[in-house]
C-alpha cells in the first residue's frame, strides 16, 4: 500500500511527492485534477490501493466518491486473500482517474463487514454513490477484477 496516502472521513490524505505537504483530495472531486496546496505541483491520483481503518471513512468514501469504489473485504490470516492482494494492486494501479480501489480488514472494522453481511473472504464489492451495485467472492487474477470492475461501474 502507498505510505503516502490515507483515508478518513473527508477524503484522501496525500503528501506531495514535491514537496512534502499533506493534502486532502475531496471524495466529491476524485474524478478532477488536484494541486499541492503549497508548492501547486499537479498531485498523482492514487496508483495504490486506499486501506480503510474504520467505519466513518468507509461510509464517507463509497457515499461521497465521484469514482466507483472497489472494496476488497480480507483478512490478514486468509490465503486467499494473500494470493489476491498483488492482483488488485495491479488494477489500482491501471485504473486510477476511473475507479478507485480500497481495501478492508475485516479484522480491524468488523461492523462493516457485519453490515453487508460478508460470510467469506475475499470478497470484493463495487460501490457508486453510497449502493452496492456488484459482489463477487473468492480470489481472482487481475482481469477477472479489472472486468468486474468496469463492467459493473
């Protein structure tokens, strides 16, 4: 996962890679361009998955992004789940400025998991503006993700 990025309940935390300066990317705005606020380099979109440690950032993120959200739902004890995770990088990293893609632990934020009743690991979730709009479980390769995700989004 990228060190540089972060997620609350406002938006995505990046630190400019000019400069240093922390930056919030609006959910409401993913789809647009944003400029370090100090140094006004162009700021890259996510190429990295986003982690989402708890319940408000979560609910903030698939509500408010302007971006389909791709959630994968894990845990760190799964081998599936272990198998999976390269895999998804690489569709983070060829789908930025078009979707984005978060992961959860189910682990760390249980009331999430229970909420959408997930009763197997991994399993990924397509959200656009605050529904569910496509699930599937079980591991899989990079295209079955990438598919997923552009055919449900």
């Amino acid at each position: 996962m990228d060190a540089t990025v972060e997620a609350d309940d406002r938006g995505l935390l990046v630190t400019c890679p000019q400069c240093g300066k922390r930056n919030r990317m609006s959910y409401e705005r993913l789809a647009q361009t944003f400029r370090c606020g100090q140094c006004h380099q162009a700021l890259p979109a996510p190429s990295h998955s986003v982690e989402i440690k708890s319940e408000a950032a979560f609910a903030a993120l698939t509500t408010h992004s302007a971006l389909p959200v791709a959630v994968d739902f894990w845990a760190e004890w799964c081998g599936p789940c272990k198998m999976m995770g390269p895999e998804f990088e690489k569709v983070a990293a060829e789908m930025t400025h078009r979707s984005v893609l978060a992961k959860l632990n189910t682990e760390e934020v249980p009331v999430v998991a229970q909420r959408f009743g997930i009763s197997a690991i991994p399993t990924l979730v397509l959200f656009k503006a605050g529904r569910e709009v496509s699930r599937q479980a079980g591991a899989m390769p990079a295209a079955t993700i990438r598919r997923f995700i552009e055919q449900a989004g």
